[in-house]
C-alpha cells in the first residue's frame, strides 16, 4: 500500500468536505487504487475553528505544509488570488505535485502556473476548477482526448441556474430569488462574482483553452450577468416557447473562437433548458463522438471534494514521471475572439401607449436590415398608459442590433431601457 500524505492548504467548504470525505471512504479508495490518504498538515486562517481533523494537524504557518518533509502533495482550497498563487509557486519550487479547486487563479494566472510545473517535472490536477463534481476537465483531457472539439455550451454556474429556476417555477422577483438562494448557501453573501458572469467566465476560459488548444489568459470576450433580469421576461420567454438560462458558448471557428458567457433564451426542447436549481451541464460535441453531455452538481462541499480526490489520486497514481501534467500547455501563440456574431435576439421595450407604437419600433429595427418574427404589445395592469412590446428579431448582426436599439431607444415613446437576450438554437 502506497501512502500518500496530503498538504491541505484551506479547510473551509471544500476542504473541509474532502477531510470528511477522506474519513468516510478510504477504505474503498485503498481498495481500489492501493493508495492510502492521510490528511497530514492543514494551513488555515483562524486555528481556534472546529474542524474536521485533528486538532494537531492544523497550522496557520504556511512553510509547516508546503515545505515539509512529510507532505507528498499539496491542495490548494483556500481560493481568491494571493496568497494561493504564491502557495502553489512555492509548492511547485519544493517538487511538491499539487491540486488546486481555484478558478478564479487558474484563470488569471493559468499558463504562467502551468509552465512553471512542466519546468520542475511537477503535476497539477484542477478537476474540481470547472464544474464541481462533474468530472469535465478529465473528460476532455483523457476521455475525449482523441476527438476535436468544435464547440461546448454549457450551465456552469449554480447560482445564476438556481435563481432563474426560481423565477422560473415560482414565478418570484430576482431579488426573492437571490434572497433564497444565499438564504440556501447556493450564493455568497456578495454574490456579484456569480450574478455578474465572472464566475461563469473564469470557468468557460479554462474549458476553452482545454478544448480549443488555446492560451487564453486576459483575452477579453463578452460577459454579462443575470442581474437585470426580470421575471416580465422570463414569463415572455415561456409563452414564446423558450426557457431563460445562463449559458456559457465556446466554438472553434478556425481562425478565431467564439467565446461568450450571458443570459440567453433557449427553445423549451434544448437540452440544457431543463437543467435545474443548483445543477450545471456542458454538451460538448467532439468529431467522433458527436453530441455528449455532463450533467450533476457543480459546487457544494462533497461534490467539489469529489473532485479534488479524483485528482489526488490520478497524480500521485502517475507520481513525477508523467510530468506532462493533466494540462498540456499549448505551443501556438492565443487565437483571437470573434466579434460581431449573428444571433436571432429578443427584444423588450418599455413603452408609453400611444397608437401605431409597433410599428415606429419595427420601422426603425427595419431601417437597419433587422426584420421580425413575433411582435406584440400588453399594457401594465399596475401603471396605466405604460406597457411593453416584446420582439423576437431574426439572425442579425450584433452591431446593427445595438445601433437599431439604440434609435428605438431614443423615440418619444419609449418609456425605459431597452431588455436584449440573445436566443441560442443550437445544439
Ligand atoms: N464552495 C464550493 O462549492 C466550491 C466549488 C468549486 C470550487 N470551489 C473553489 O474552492 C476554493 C475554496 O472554496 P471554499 O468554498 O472551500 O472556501 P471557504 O469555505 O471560504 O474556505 C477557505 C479556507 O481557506 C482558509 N484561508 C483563507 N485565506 C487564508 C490564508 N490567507 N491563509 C490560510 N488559510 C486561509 C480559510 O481559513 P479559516 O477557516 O480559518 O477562515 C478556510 O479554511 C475556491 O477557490 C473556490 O472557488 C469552491
């Protein structure tokens, strides 16, 4: 039996979940794999805590797991951005392999990371980055590793997922949803980095640079967040047919790649549209295999834990010999993000009731070579004289999208800010 003793850097949610883990199922892990884990050292902030380890295996002294002789492997679980890059860059400088849940690290300082463990021969598994228990990075990197990915889409962040499911089914504000979400521990007391897309994004940048070949560390793409949704058009988009999520898109278009995190419409049969609560999903389709998709939980304490065992085992299995890491930095030079993509699009404006109002706001979006599928006006029970036109536009270019709304906005009879959503009809 091959003993492997663990370094834990952070034993907050997912640390603490992969101790308890740990405890609960060695047995079968030794069984399986011949390797006994033993959770040696563990570095936190605030060592009066209860934790689940022994109360002499917790330190608040950093060099006491990084640099110590009896620590085989290092997790990283402390998350944000310092001192976690300069714990895994030192891990990295003692030879130590290391395993890291941080995406928001990996995202930021990926490639710099990763060339620095090829450099000393060292392993880093960041399974639980992307997706949380949902084995995606593995998937891609070894199971799939034969195929050419051409384009994934997915629901990566449960937050965002489990509040519009709320809107959705209980037909709340976002701000009720929001509420029970953190009420729930599906959002963080600031919960911009979920609601805003970032969170979403540090995700959709590790896949992608996975999947496409591509370094991609600080290429901006667009992002955008859920918080302006109103539950005014998450009721529109069902009687349309349609279900509102927040979806990550990546696609090799050749020369460039379409990279995107934002909330879209997505026809009632897509596969995603029915992902619910606190669950994510990737559809990833490969040359080979065609269509698959990966669908559990994406955080959480035992999920993530999962996660982050899987790699603990997978890297101290291949041990420093395997030194190509899970990670294969690419040779080619970052390609760049597609701009100015078509989309069919979903229009909402708040209006004043005046005669004739559809058609002031069809001509203008027809001015700019947009025409229309759906168009219909409904006043607002609460706000006499005030209502909406909702419009569902056929593929256009986001450019002339923007100038057509931007025109729409500035007619007399608009009452508001305009709502656009894009609508996603592939597979
Ligand atoms: N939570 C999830 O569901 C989830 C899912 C996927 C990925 N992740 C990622 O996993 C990582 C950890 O998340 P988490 O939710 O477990 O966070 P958490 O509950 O806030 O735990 C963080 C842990 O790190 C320790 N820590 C923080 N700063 C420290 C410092 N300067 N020195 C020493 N220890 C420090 C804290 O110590 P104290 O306990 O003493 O405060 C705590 O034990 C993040 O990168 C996150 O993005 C989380």
């Amino acid at each position: 039996m091959k003993k492997v003793r663990i370094g834990l850097l952070g034993c907050g949610v997912v640390g603490g979940g992969l101790c308890e883990l740990i405890r609960r199922n060695r047995g079968v892990v030794a069984d399986r794999t011949g390797l006994e884990l033993e959770v040696q050292r563990v570095l936190v902030r605030d060592p009066r805590k209860e934790r689940p380890v022994e109360r002499s295996r917790v330190t608040t002294d950093a060099a006491a797991v990084l640099e110590a002789p009896d620590v085989d492997i290092v997790v990283e679980v402390i998350g944000g951005l310092e001192p976690a890059r300069e714990y895994l860059a030192r891990a990295i400088e003692a030879k130590k392999n290391v395993v890291t849940a941080n995406k928001a690290l990996l995202a930021a300082r990926g490639a710099e990371i990763f060339r620095r463990a090829a450099d000393r021969r060292v392993r880093i598994g960041f399974e639980a980055s992307v997706c949380g228990g949902i084995p995606i990075i593995r998937a891609i990197s070894a199971g799939l590793v034969g195929n050419r990915i051409s384009a994934l889409v997915g629901i990566v962040n449960g937050t965002c997922n489990y509040i519009l499911t709320r809107m959705s089914e209980e037909k709340c504000t976002f701000a009720a949803a929001l509420a029970e979400a953190q009420k729930r521990g599906f959002a963080e007391a600031d919960p911009s980095l979920d609601i805003d897309g970032h969170d979403a994004a540090q995700k959709l940048q590790i896949l992608a640079e996975l999947a496409f070949g591509a370094e991609l560390d600080h290429v901006p793409f667009p992002v955008e967040g859920i918080r302006l949704i109103e539950d005014e058009d998450i009721r529109a988009a069902a009687e349309l047919g349609y279900v509102l999520k927040h979806i990550v898109v990546g696609k090799d278009l050749g020369d460039a790649l379409d990279l995107r995190a934002h909330p879209a419409l997505l026809p009632d049969v897509h596969p995603l549209a029915h992902v619910r609560n606190e669950f994510n999903s990737v559809l990833l389709r490969g040359d080979a295999v065609d269509e698959m998709i990966f669908t559990g939980k994406g955080a959480g304490s035992l999920p993530t834990a999962s996660a982050v065992l899987s790699d603990i085992i997978d890297v101290s299995r291949n041990g420093h010999d395997h030194a190509e890491a899970v990670w294969h930095v690419p040779a080619s030079p970052g390609r760049p993000v597609a701009a100015d993509l078509e989309s069919k699009y979903y229009l909402r404006f708040p209006i004043r009731d005046v005669p004739g109002v559809i058609g002031l706001i069809a001509t203008a979006l027809g001015n700019r070579g947009i025409s229309i599928s759906h168009a219909s006006a409904t006043l607002l029970p609460a706000r006499p004289g005030h209502g909406n036109v909702k419009i569902v536009a056929h593929r256009c270019a986001e450019s002339s999208l923007k100038k057509a709304v931007g025109e729409v906005e500035r007619l007399p009879v608009l009452a508001g800010r305009a709502v656009v959503l894009r609508i996603f009809e592939e597979g």
